[in-house]
C-alpha cells in the first residue's frame, strides 16, 4: 500500500462542489524546500489535494490559504499541461 505523508501550507482553495455524486474540495499545499548550500531559498513543491465525501463537507471551513496543514492519503500522479 502506498502512503503519503505531507506538511505545508495552503494555496489555493476552491469551493466544495459535486462529481460524479459525491462532494470534493480541492486545494494545493506548499511544502518548503528549505535553502542550497549558498543559504537561497528553493522554491517550494506544489501538491494538489482533493478531499472526498462526507470529509470534504466537513472539513472545508477549517481549509484556508495561508494555514498550515498536515495531509496524508493515496498518492496518484497525472501529467499536468500548462
């Protein structure tokens, strides 16, 4: 089973809303990189999330850009164009 664990802070968050019958919530987390050997900054990796069902519902307002959140779930990959 593949698990992935991730920490950062929320971007962008969208509104809850229905596919395929069921409610989802998307956003994105930025998850630090820290600093190279010369002390600059990296820039952060982007993870797009989705939260499903009956957790979508009731965890949206707590969700806003700027928070910090923790998230753990089934990681799956796509190709992203643009």
């Amino acid at each position: 089973m593949q698990l992935l664990t991730i920490a950062g802070n929320v971007g962008n968050v969208k509104e809850v809303r229905e596919a395929g019958g069921e409610k989802v919530l998307n956003f994105s987390i930025a998850v630090d990189n820290g600093k190279d050997k010369s002390g600059e900054k990296r820039e952060p990796l982007w993870v797009d999330c989705a939260l499903w069902g009956k957790r979508a519902e009731s965890l949206a307002p707590y969700i806003a850009k700027g928070s910090k959140l923790a998230v753990s779930g089934r990681p799956t990959v796509r190709a992203h164009e643009g």
